[in-house]
C-alpha cells in the first residue's frame, strides 16, 4: 500500500525503544523523516524540542506520543499536550496528523491499576477534545492502545496507516492493537461479575 508519506516529517516523542525504533524505521522505509524528540522533562523541554524541529526542517507533518509505556503516565500526557500545542500552527498548514500510543493497561479494570485508569480517562478525553477542536483545520487526533503481545513492528505499521493520508476518514478513534486482550479482559470480569 502507498501511503505517500514520502518527505513528510514526523516528530515521535522518546518512549520503549521497540516501538520507537520500529515507529522510526517504518517511516524511513516510507521516504518520511523520523524525529526522536528526547529529554522531555517539562513543557518548556517540550516547546524548545518542536521550535527545533521546525527550525531545522521547515514543517512538521505529524506527532506520534507515547503515554504509560515506561511509567511516564501522568507526565507524558502532559507532555503530548504541550507538543501537540507547540506544533499546532505546522500542523494546521499541512492537515497533519497526531497518533497517541498508550499502554492497554489504562483499560484493566479490577487489577488496581488506579494510576493507569486515570490517565486512560484524560487519553479517552484528551483525544476526542483535540479531534473535536482540531477537525475543522483538516488535522486528526486518534489514539493507539497497545499491549505486549503484537510485535512492535504491527504496531508500527498501523501508526504508518493512521498518519497518513489513506486513514483520512478515521478521527477521534481508540483503536486497539493488543491481540483482543482488552476485550476479552471486560469479557472475562463480566463474567465474574465485575460492574465496568
């Protein structure tokens, strides 16, 4: 499938390095230029990381965040918020496109993951407010819900496919890439008689 990614360039914000490398290397293989956005430690590491990416290649076509993979939770919504408003006017000149990756665990219920069913609410929350808001400017906001069983190159491949072009009419959209564990999660605890 063409995705006409080519010259496009995509800011991914540093997460585990399976997904990131593999994130990286599928653009790459695209003709896209991968950015590593690295050292995120406030929103002001966060804006001085997109003014340099501009700076440098003159546009930003995308953003893929990373949220809850490696225990940055609460602070790595926070800081695709600040990224995504940090590139809002690139992105806007180019229709782009926001890809937040997070980590199935926001959705396990009955397993006392607190810290990760809150920020599972912001994520859910988050995305449909920026898809909302950012619609009318052509620019999309979805959100990948990611487990350890797929290998880090399928989920890769599905970030490639939301980013591009051949996605333009899914928006606003938690999309599960996780082997159905979620699913037969709420399944199995209905079952048990767990209220969700």
């Amino acid at each position: 499938m063409e995705l006409r990614l080519q010259h496009k360039v995509v800011m991914v914000a540093d997460g585990p390095a399976g997904i990131r490398d593999a994130v990286c290397g599928a653009l790459e293989s695209e003709g896209a230029i991968p950015v590593v956005l690295t050292g995120l430690t406030d929103a002001t590491s966060c804006r001085r990381a997109v003014q340099g990416v501009f700076i440098q290649y003159g546009r930003i076509d995308g953003l893929v965040g990373q949220v809850g993979l490696a225990g940055n939770l609460e602070t790595g919504t926070s800081h695709n918020y600040v990224l995504s408003q940090t590139a809002m006017n690139q992105l806007k000149a180019v229709a782009g496109s926001v890809v937040n990756i997070i980590s199935e665990a926001a959705d396990i219920v009955g397993a006392n993951h607190d810290a990760y069913e809150k920020v599972g609410g912001l994520r859910f929350g988050m995305t449909a407010a920026w898809a909302a808001e950012l619609r009318h400017c052509g620019i999309r906001v979805n959100c990948l819900v990611v487990s350890e069983k797929p290998p880090a190159e399928t989920i890769a491949d599905t970030v490639l496919f939301l980013l591009s072009e051949k996605s333009s009419g899914i928006n606003a959209v938690h999309l599960y890439v996780d082997g159905g564990k979620t699913i037969l999660n709420r399944k199995r605890n209905l079952m048990d008689g767990i209220e969700l």
